[in-house]
C-alpha cells in the first residue's frame, strides 16, 4: 500500500467520520439523516481519497446529487452551474425524490467508503 493513499485517508477520515455518525445518531428518516452526511462530504473531492476510492466517492456524489435543483419546483431560481448553492438544491432535490431504499444504498456506500478508509488509514487492506 502506498504512503500516499495512508495519508490521502487520514486526510478525509474525519468528514467522512462525520458523514457516518449523521447517519447513525442523526434525526429524522434515512433521507432526511442522509442531508447531513452529504453536507459532511460535500467539501472533499474524489482526488482528495486514495486512489482505490475515488470512484466509490464520486459515485456516492453522483447519486446523492442525482436531480436538478429546478425539480423541487419550477419556480425555484437555477443556481450558476458548479456552485456551491447548485450542490445544496442537488442535493435537497435528490433527497426528497429518492425512494428510501436508494437512500439505504447511497448510505450502505457511505458505510463501505468508510471502513475501507479506516483500514487503509490504519495500513491494512480489504
């Protein structure tokens, strides 16, 4: 493993720690405790994770962004494309279009991110 990928993981560890616990102890349904766990993640980047997960990552984004913020509905003014308040009506709107049992897999994906960063932080392999 390289020492690359070691530091990349501790580096994202705590946000994505922080995504895990919205999950777990959060209010509310899956979607409403996924929200939170999607702010805790919206600052990083795929190239910020180790090599290995910066797929599993942006698919987690792509799916939890997934609708346009215009769907929530049409008066809804569209934000400049790439801006952070673009990201947060994405997200607003994805959540409250999933099924929950989308949201229990974007959550499970979160979930499997996470352990495979704790052993890679921890310099082991899965």
């Amino acid at each position: 493993m390289r020492k690359a990928d070691e530091a990349k993981a501790n580096d994202v560890l705590e946000r994505v720690t922080g995504a895990v616990k919205a999950l777990c102890v959060g209010r509310g349904d899956v979607r409403s405790r996924l929200t939170t766990a999607i702010h805790e993640l919206v600052p990083l980047r795929a190239q910020d994770f180790p090599t290995g997960l910066q797929d599993q990552f942006r698919k987690v984004m792509e799916a939890a962004t997934k609708y346009d913020a215009s769907d929530l509905d049409r008066s809804h003014p569209l934000y400049p494309a790439g801006s952070w308040n673009e990201r947060q009506g994405r997200i607003e709107a994805t959540m409250r279009r999933i099924r929950r049992s989308t949201g229990q897999k974007i959550a499970q994906d979160i979930w499997s991110l996470y352990v495979k960063l704790r052993m890679i932080a921890e310099g082991t392999t899965w």
